[in-house]
C-alpha cells in the first residue's frame, strides 16, 4: 500500500520548483510562493495507516495460525494487525491438537517448513498431531518491517454474557469480569477500570473498546451510557451474527451511538463515545466472519503502537468498509471531508447529529403487539441522530449553526461491499467519521 508522508509531499513541492528554468529569478520566487500557498504545498496531505483492531487465530477459536493471518493482512494493503484472540495474549508456551490429514496444519507445514512446525504425536490419542502455537514476538520480524507493517499485541477480554471488550498494546493478561445476564452492565464498568489500571500502571495509552454491542443482543445504550469511561465501540463489527444493522424492534449500532453522544453531551456525563469497524476475523477458508470487512483509517505520520495509540485517543480516525477518504477538516466550526473518488461510483454524504433542548430520555420499547422487550435499547425522539445535511459532492461540508450538541458523518457508496473471501454482498460500502463539537 502507498501512503503519502510529510517527506514525500514536501519533496514534491521541492523538486517542481528546482526542475523549474525559473528557480534563480524573481519569478522562481513567485513561483515558490504559489506552489506553497495556492497550489497546497503548504499543508501536507494527510498519512492515512490501514489498520484491523480485532482479529482472532488458533490460540483462541480463530481456524488459522497467527503467521499466516498476519500474512493475510500484510499482503492485503494494511498497515498494521492487532491479535485479539480472547482472553489470552500471544505470549508462552501453548499447544494445539490437530487431525493428521488436517488441511490448515498442511498448507502450515508447506508453507513454513519442518524446520519452523514444532509438533509431535499425541500420546493418547492415535492419528492427532500436537503442534506448538508460535509466539507474536517468534513470528514478528518475519512480517514487520519499520514504517511499512506492523503486528501489535492485544486481547479480547471477553466476560460472561456476550460482555466484550477490545484492549491493545498489552503485556499481560487482563481480568475477566464475572457476574450473570443481569450484571453486563457491571461488567464492562470493572473491564473498564481494569483497562484504567493497567494505563496507569503501564503509561500505555490504551482504552477499552467494546465489541459488537448487538451480539446476543447483549448491550444496550443504557449500559454504555451508565459507564462514562467507556470512549470506543464497533459501529460495524464484520461477524455475521452481530447485527449491526439491528432489527424491527431493536436499535442498529448507528443508532445506539447517537443516544449515547446525546444523552452524554446534555447531562455533561462521559467521554465523546469513538466508533471503530472490524473484521473480528475468525475464518480464512470461506463463510463465517473473514478477513478484509471492515477498518480503521488512522492518521498518523508514524507507524508504532504508540503513536496509533495517541491518534485514536483524538479521534484522528475513521472506520470504513470500502470508502475511503483523503482528508477531513474541521476548524471547529465548518467540517469538510475530502472523498478518494472511485471509477463509475458516487457517494452519499450524511451529515448527522442531534441539536440542543432536543427530549434525550427515552421510553420502553415496545413490540409489534405492544408488549416491552426487555433488556434493549429504549426508543427515543426521531430528533435525535437526525440527517442534518445531505451531498453528492466529493468534497462535502458542513457548517456549524451553533445549536448542534454534535456532528458525525456517514458516508455510502453505490458501491458493494464485497467479502473478498466469499464474494458474498454485505451490503454498499460505507465510512464513518468521528464526532465534532463546534470549537473543539
């Protein structure tokens, strides 16, 4: 994948202006002026790193070993891969038992060689191979290289009831939170503050994001508005028992994350709540949840955990599932987002957000026959996530009236999203961009 650098656009800049015959005259000067000022050499076009945070191999319930998805990624235009197997860093001594006429320990054994495969026979259990799972920091240096690709450890901490919750960056393995079906509230609030405790402890700047809200129809926006700490969530998660798009009765996640920023930003209580697309990747042979779904765009001119780390702490980030964008600027006041055009398709642009002295408490919600579904997110106004604006253009804009709480963007394309496992439609590919408030 080509990515554009402050270097690169510079250098650009640069050499026009030395090939040019007029590099040693007043106008070479004149020149130089209006190479930087109008024709945009003055502000770099921004560095844009690819990038999956939820992925899972065979150390945990993935049907791949952690080289070969790290192999995938790599050789598919990403920039950087967090393993999130669950409950369980990529770290000592684990074994896995295999069928000898395995076909994924095969295809392994081919790949990487005798020499790479550790394995032996089970002892008990005739025609089963036990085979050693390498480690991240094993198998790194094989992928990794400075500025190009880069492997980041991490962990899906993975409670009771459906109660996930992402972590990165990790050198250890964090609690589980136990509790029963009415008790994922108290769930991810001790997740939360296990993540608090380990930033502190550690100084790295990780902060838990929750998986797949509507898995198991599991959490509810009254469950994330009751943890304030909670700052990230997967807007799209690539599973397909996930249902991100919701029900007839039940909220989609894109509607969960507005009742969430409204409600925190009228009672002053939480963080800007920061969306995230997935893959969480289990399948690389076909069907189930594969690899190339959904992902973070993250803007940062280094490629290290750290500095991907401090981009995501600032929203300087969107999620996608095809679209892509060259820039997004916000002076806090108008929001302008610059979209990567693409042969024969066009793009739909939404403005959303919700306006100040909108009704943010919401009623039980009801079935088609007017029975209350228990343990789902409540119904609120239709004012709240409400289309503010809508474009075609390839630059669309906003301009803050001053009575917006916030302004998100949602981008659809004519395009589909195709798994690039399967071929199956998914759905038009689409982007997500990350809330604003005017003057922030």
């Amino acid at each position: 994948m080509e990515r554009k650098s402050k270097i690169n656009h510079r250098e650009k800049c640069e050499m026009k202006l030395k090939n040019s015959p007029y590099k040693n005259s007043l106008a070479g000067i004149f020149a130089l002026l209006v190479l930087f000022v109008f024709a945009g050499c003055s502000q770099p076009e921004p560095n844009w790193l690819k990038g999956n945070l939820h992925t899972h191999t065979f150390w945990s319930d993935g049907d791949e070993f952690p080289e070969s998805v790290a192999q995938w990624y790599k050789e598919n235009g990403y920039d950087f891969l967090a393993f999130t197997d669950h409950n369980v860093i990529l770290e000592g001594e684990r074994w896995r038992n295999f069928p000898e006429d395995h076909a994924t320990l095969h295809k392994y054994m081919e790949t990487f060689g005798g020499d790479w495969v550790e394995m032996h026979s089970h002892d008990e259990e005739e025609g089963v191979q036990r085979v050693r799972l390498k480690t991240l920091e094993e198998f790194r240096t094989m992928y990794e290289e400075p500025g190009k690709f880069l492997l980041i450890m991490g962990n899906e901490i993975s409670n009771p009831h459906a109660v996930h919750l992402l972590a990165f960056h990790q050198h250890e393995i964090l609690p589980v939170s136990q509790g029963t079906v009415d008790e994922r509230e108290k769930m991810i609030r001790e997740t939360v503050e296990n993540v608090k405790t380990y930033r502190k402890k550690t100084g790295i700047n990780v902060h838990p994001a929750l998986a797949h809200p509507n898995f198991m129809w599991a959490i509810t926006a009254e469950m994330m508005l009751n943890v304030p700490e909670l700052r990230y969530f997967e807007v799209f998660n690539g599973h397909p028992m996930v249902n991100n798009a919701g029900d007839e009765n039940r909220a989609d996640t894109d509607r969960i994350w507005d009742v969430v920023l409204a409600n925190r930003l009228v009672t002053g209580e939480g963080e800007l709540l920061y969306a995230l697309a997935t893959d969480d990747a289990h399948n690389y042979h076909g069907g189930g949840s594969g690899p190339g779904r959904g992902w973070v765009m993250v803007q940062s001119e280094e490629l290290s955990p750290e500095a991907i780390l401090d981009a995501i702490d600032k929203g300087d980030f969107y999620a996608s599932t095809g679209v892509t964008l060259k820039n997004i600027q916000f002076n806090g006041k108008n929001l302008k987002v610059e979209i990567e055009p693409q042969e024969g398709v066009e793009f739909t642009t939404e403005f959303i957000g919700t306006m100040k002295g909108i009704d943010t408490t919401g009623t039980p919600t009801l079935d088609s026959e007017g029975n209350e579904i228990k343990n789902t997110t409540k119904t609120y106004s239709e004012e709240i996530g409400k289309v503010l604006a809508t474009s075609q253009s390839l630059t669309p804009s906003y301009k803050f009236t001053g009575d917006e709480l916030y302004v998100r963007v949602r981008i659809t394309s004519s395009a589909d999203h195709i798994d690039p496992n399967t071929g199956n439609i998914l759905g038009k590919q689409k982007a997500w961009v990350q809330p604003k408030l005017q003057n922030q």
